[in-house]
C-alpha cells in the first residue's frame, strides 16, 4: 500500500499496528514493538494505549483489520464456489458412475435449498365452535355415534 498515511509509521508503530490487528492485546504489542525497559504494568499499559490512540496507527489497525476480513470472505466465497464448481463437474462427467453423479446432485440440491427439508406451521384460525364440531366428528368416528 503506498498510501502516504501507512508510510508516515515508524517501524516500531507499524509492527505494534500489525501485532494488534492479528489479535494481540495492546499491552502484548507494545511489549513486542518497542521491547520496553520498564517492568510496571500500568506504565506499559498506558504506553500501549497512547500508541494506540495516535490516529495513523488506528487507522492502520482498522485498515489491516478490514484487509483481513475481506481476506476471509473473499477465501469463503472461493471455497464455495470451487465445492459447486466440482460438483457440477462431477455430476455431468460422463466417466464417474451414476450413483456419484446422482450424489453430486443430490449435493448441488442441498445447496442451492432445492430441498428444503424445514418443518412448516400451518396455522389456522378457527372459532372454539368449529374446533368442537371437528372434536365431536373424531369421537363419533372412533367411539361411534352413542358417544
């Protein structure tokens, strides 16, 4: 990235900022970064948090952090599509048996909710008069008409 705010970081700054957006604690990346001399642990947390705070290492962890997630969709989207591509393959390979292809297709259905499988609820809104009709018709057909 040559954008002129990421080049502005010194090296300890830019090292903290990467520590940080990979998960480590703003203590732990200052520890890391800038291998303190002090031992006291308010004195290194507040030291992290002041590096931090200085807008272009913030800005450089939101933009390392929102690499990283676009990182993983982008991963996501690309695995998924490369499991369809396959299966699509393989359901049209004239060469692979039909059971695998009837498989692949069976795979293709799933993914696409071509078989949705989830329960439904039908609700019906009826009165309490027309619910005991329809228990008294079920007691008359399983006990008969003396009932």
């Amino acid at each position: 990235m040559a954008d002129t705010q990421y080049t502005e970081l010194t090296p300890k700054q830019a090292m903290f900022a990467t520590l940080v957006s990979e998960g480590s604690t703003f203590t732990d990346a200052y520890r890391k970064a800038y291998n303190p001399t002090t031992k006291r642990e308010k004195t290194v947390r507040d030291s992290a948090s002041k590096v931090a705070k200085v807008p272009k290492v913030a800005a450089r962890i939101e933009a390392l952090k929102e690499q990283d997630r676009t990182v993983t969709v982008a991963h996501e989207k690309l695995t998924n599509q490369w499991v369809v591509d396959r299966l699509k393959q393989k359901a049209t390979d004239p060469t692979v048996s039909d059971a695998s292809q009837i498989r692949a297709l069976e795979l293709l259905g799933k993914t696409t909710g071509l078989f949705d499988e989830g329960t439904k609820i039908t609700v019906e809104h009826r009165s309490p008069e027309e619910i005991e009709k329809e228990i008294n018709e079920r007691l008359e057909m399983f006990f008969g008409a003396d009932a």
